[in-house]
C-alpha cells in the first residue's frame, strides 16, 4: 500500500496541492481525473519520486516497484524495437547472474544447519521466485506478445526504434513498463496514440493486471473498462470515490448540489454573526463579546466552492473566408513507403461546407491522406488540388508536442500571429484559460492538456475556410473536448477530423470516410449513422469485427461454398440479429435519457433500474455477437 500525506505544492501564488492524502492498496484500479493543469500528472511524478513535494512524504512499502508511463519521453537511439524492449528485463538478468552465484556456493557448502547457509537458500528461493515472476524463462516471447498487442508487426521487430514516431515511441516505453510488472503501473494518458484495436488489448491486460493501476485519462469508456475508483483533483483537493467513472459522474453531481447547500447555508450563518458582531462593536458594554465571537467565527472551517469551477475556455473559430464550390479534390493519388503501400487510387472530392469524419485504424492512412491534403507530405503518385481561395488551418497529432518549449506563451503568439492580430493574442490566451501572469509562462512547464489548448489557440490567430484536424482532442480533458465540439458545430467553413473518439465526433460530421485495405469507404452521415450501418455498437467492435473477418476469410479461404439452406438460416439469423440491435438500441437510447435526468437517481429503486439498463447493455451485446458471427460465415 502506497500512503501519500499531506502533500503540499506551490507554483509562485498558485497553490497546485493543497495538502492532499492519498492511499493506493496493491490491487486497486484508480482513474486520476480532473481539468487540464489540475495537478494530476504532478501528484503521479511526485508518487513516482520524478519531483519532490513543498511539503509532506510518500510513503513506500520496502521492495515495493512502481512503473511510471509520463508523457514526455526520450528512447536512446541506436537500438532496435526489440532490443529496446529487452532492456526492460535488466533486473532479470541480474537475477539469473545471481542465481548463477547462489547455486555454485550452495553446491560447495556443507554447513547445512548454520544460520548463514538457511539464509542463503531462502535468497536462493528469493531470487528464483522473482526470476519467475519477470519471465525470466521467455523473455524475448514475452516482449514479441507485448510488442504485437500495442500494434506492432513481426517487421517492425528488427527496425530502429529511430524510425518511429513519438506515438509509437511511447508504445515501446509501455512495453518496457508492462513487462517489468511493477507492483504499482501509473500511466498518464496511455491511449493517446493507440489505435481502438491496441486499447481494446491494453484494457484487457489492466483489468487482468496482478499489481496495481493509476491511470489518467479523458477516454471515457477505457476508463470504465479498466478502473473501479475514481479520484478527482479539484482546486487543490482531493475527492475519492469508491466508483468507475460512469458512476462518479452521478455521484460528482450529489456532491456538488449537498456542498453548494452546504456553502450557502454557512454564508448566511456568517453573515448573520457578522452583523451581530458588528452590532454589538459600536456599544462598548458589548465590545469584549464582539471580540470573542469574533475569534470564534475566525476558527470556523469555511466551506469552499471551486470559483475556478465554472471557468472554461471561451473558443470561436474566426468567420471562414468565401471558397470556391469545390473545397479540394484528389485524382488517383497513390502513396508508398517504400515497398509498403498505404493508400491506392484515392479519388476524393470535398465541397465547401462538408464536414467529414477520418476513421478506422492506424496505419491505414489516415493522417497521411490529411498531411498530403494540406500540402504537408508529398504524394508517390497523383494529384491533389485545392479549390480557389482557400485557406487551409491544420492542427497535426505532435502540434501540442512541437511548441517551442523555450519561449513564453505571449511570445509563442506573437510568432504565430499576423501583424494585426498581434495586439488581440493577449485576449485570445484569456479565452483559452491563459490569462494575467500565465502570458509570461514559459510553454515548458504546461501540462499536456495545457500545451493542447496552446495549440489549438494559435488556430484562431488566422481565418481559415479548411480545417483539418488531426487527433486534436488528444491531452485535452473531457471539458475541454465539449467545449472544441461546440466551436466546430458553430464553424462555417469545410472541416475533416481525424478521430477514434465516438463522444467527439458523434453529431459533428455530415460524413465519414472509413480507411480500409488501402481504399476509402464512404458512409453519408456522421459516426453515429456509420455505426448503424455497420450494425455495431462503438468503434471498438468495429475494429475488432473487422480484425474478425479477416482471420476467418483467412481461415475459410479454401472451404467449399456454403448450401442453400445454410445460407437461407444464416440470411435469417443476420436479419433476426438486425431487429433485436434495433430493438434494444431504442430502449436504450429510451433510458440514456431517463438517466441524464438527476431526480432518475432520487427514485428508491434507481439502483434496480440501472441493474435493468446493464442488463439490456447486455442482451445488445450478445445480439451484436450472434450478428458478427452469422454474418462472417455468409461471408
């Protein structure tokens, strides 16, 4: 058990925690949430021993390991993925060197009943069980099925890891942390560049996961998936809750309503004493009693309301300049690295106006097709062509990541800005939460969530009539995703997303292009509509039918084709499957709106009635598997 007390932290006046006490227990399953800059990745460094506290002290219990994923981080070059991987069994291969040591001194000992040789067979028990528990009999197996869970392929094994992104460098660094099996994972932001196929593998592997895992993050279902208590830093303090986040939600809102009472009946009690005090201050015969009351209204403990709670970023994307019908086009464009070909005979056409959804998984050229359409990767083969007068705003997955980390927020702006937005940047930072002495920030010192937000405010220093974002609710909490969601619904210019994010891109889009084997696959509506038609739940399901299928194409490639009566039950099958999800996503999407209603919780038997709900989730689930496998066989 990890005991963290009284933790205090300072940053000039701002107080980040304000002696904060935390217990972790061996096996817990944490979610670390909260706004962006809230102090979740400080508390993470400061258990992690990366910073100390002003004040206060981690408690660690002897021989207990923590593993720390931060997201800032450097590999060495030079190696390979899999020799990067293999350094994370340095341990082990101390311990098969010591037990190498141990066994020759025990084989040459005859002082069986001395203390000294009873300790050296438990050390010899020791290290043989820890060897044990590291893998220290298949290291390199061990390390492949890490490596091939978060995405990468047999090839990738023998490549730099120089080659590779820092998404995918941060891949690696995982693999290094699962496979050290500390007693204690603390990841912050771990799905931020994994695909929905490597998420769905990393929540499996958490919620199987021996030791412990605090996790930040602002995906919503992982962290319903893997985490069963929430904590929430919040102006300084800490709320815990016994609870996955889903849950946390409703119960923030009960804390809330009962502090807000709570506050509000105490301000008039102050208030009423305050007069009294006052009162009675102008009489001398009552002076002594004035003071008194005075002193005891001092010691009262004040209850506090987050002021901060409410602030959020004011963000409104300038006016789109007036295009040309036509937004851009593309004419078989084809791209190659390489041998390895990513995307072939792309034909696109995109009008002024349309707002279009990137999807599928990574790899399969999403973000290539989006760099190759602002101009910033050049095609093997093709034509790309923009329409008249457009201009064209684009926000890449590393533009957070490629901020100068040496220059100040205002200086930042500047740079960035015409010379007649120069004297409106200041304004702009206080819309983006960036306000008074913040300007003067160096960019080095802000959270992931707070050089996001930078980011994205450099986007509003120039009118743009084609946005084109690429992942840019990566490191931005889950406030901050609604607030960019209701920008884009108001933008009026020609907008292409590139996201796994479902809660994000649901309503935004009028249509979503899926990547798949090379080619795009048009669906005429937003995520929401791509989904139905694809008969599945969430894009999770998508990409694991998807994996599905062809495992199953590759295992039936050489059956007969089916009877007609097989086909005739089948054909049945898929289409009774099809009424049933219909069916239960009616209900619901009946009781989601049932239950974002407070006084749904009031009700005695709200428990029961989520014990329905999950029910229902259920039965969706169970519907979608009998579709996915009567549909694989048709196919």
């Amino acid at each position: 058990m990890i005991s963290a007390n009284n933790i205090f932290i300072k940053y000039g006046d701002r107080i980040l925690l304000d002696k904060i006490n935390l217990v972790i227990g061996d096996k817990d399953k944490v979610g670390l949430v909260g706004r962006n800059g809230s102090g979740k990745s400080t508390i993470m460094k400061v258990i992690a021993s990366y910073i100390n506290p002003d004040s206060g002290e981690v408690i660690i219990p002897g021989g207990k390991t923590i593993g720390y994923l931060h997201q800032d981080m450097d590999l060495p070059k030079g190696k390979t993925v899999m020799e990067e991987a293999l350094t994370a069994f340095d341990e082990v291969k101390k311990l098969e060197r010591r037990l190498v040591e141990l066994n020759e001194e025990v084989a040459t000992r005859t002082d069986y009943e001395s203390e000294s040789y009873s300790k050296l067979l438990n050390e010899l028990s020791e290290c043989g069980d820890r060897f044990h528990i590291l893998g220290g009999e298949s290291m390199e197996a061990d390390a492949e099925k890490v490596l091939k869970g978060l995405g990468f392929k047999s090839s990738d094994m023998s490549r730099l890891t120089d080659e590779f992104s820092g998404g995918w460098q941060m891949r690696i660094e995982l693999t290094k942390m699962l496979l050290k099996h500390p007693d204690y994972l603390l990841l912050d932001e771990p799905t931020n560049h994994l695909d929905i196929e490597s998420i769905i593998w990393l929540e499996k592997f958490l919620k199987n996961y021996s030791g412990a895992v605090v996790t930040i993050s602002h995906d919503k279902q992982f962290l319903d998936n893997v985490t069963k208590r929430t904590i929430e830093l919040e102006w300084g303090k800490l709320f815990d809750y016994k609870a996955s986040y889903t849950d946390f939600v409703n119960l923030r809102i009960e804390r809330r309503e009962i502090l807000e009472q709570a506050y509000k009946n105490q301000q008039k009690v102050i208030a009423e004493k305050e007069r009294t005090i006052t009162r009675f201050m102008a009489k001398a015969t009552k002076t002594k009693m004035a003071q008194s009351m005075k002193k005891q209204l001092d010691k009262v403990e004040r209850i506090e309301i987050d002021s901060a709670d409410n602030r959020s970023m004011v963000l409104k994307f300038p006016p789109a300049p007036r295009s040309g019908q036509v937004a851009v086009e593309s004419y078989n464009v084809n791209k190659n690295y390489g041998s390895l070909e990513i995307l072939k005979d792309i034909n696109l056409k995109l009008d002024r106006g349309d707002r279009i959804a990137f999807v599928g998984q990574n790899g399969q050229g999403k973000t290539t097709l989006a760099r190759m359409l602002v101009n910033d990767l050049a095609a093997t083969s093709g034509e790309i062509k923009l329409g008249h007068n457009i201009e064209i705003g684009y926000y890449a997955q590393n533009q957070a990541e490629a901020l100068d980390s040496k220059l100040t927020l205002l200086q930042t702006m500047e740079n960035a800005a015409p010379a007649e937005m120069r004297t409106k940047v200041r304004g702009i930072l206080g819309a983006f939460m960036f306000s008074g002495e913040d300007a003067e920030k160096k960019v080095s010192v802000l959270s992931g969530g707070e050089k996001a937000r930078m980011a994205m405010a450099c986007l509003l220093l120039r009118p743009f009539n084609l946005l084109v974002l690429d992942e840019p609710t990566n490191h931005l909490d889950i406030n901050s995703k609604e607030i960019l969601k209701d920008a884009l619904q108001d933008y009026d210019g020609t907008l292409i997303i590139v996201s796994h994010d479902r809660d994000f891109l649901a309503g935004l889009t009028n249509k979503t292009l899926e990547f798949r084997d090379k080619q795009l696959h048009t669906y005429l509506g937003d995520i929401n509509f791509y989904l139905k038609k694809r008969a599945m739940d969430n894009m999770r399901e998508v990409e694991m039918a998807t994996k599905a299928k062809k495992a199953l194409e590759t295992k039936n490639n050489e059956q007969p084709e089916l009877d007609y009566e097989t086909k005739k039950r089948l054909q049945r099958a898929v289409q009774n499957a099809e009424r049933k999800i219909e069916k239960l996503e009616d209900q619901i999407a009946e009781w989601d709106v049932k239950m974002a209603k407070t006084e749904f919780y009031e009700q005695p038997d709200s428990q029961k009635q989520i014990e329905k709900y999950q029910d229902l989730k259920k039965d969706l689930d169970k519907a979608m598997e009998d579709w996915e496998n009567a549909q694989a066989q048709l196919e």
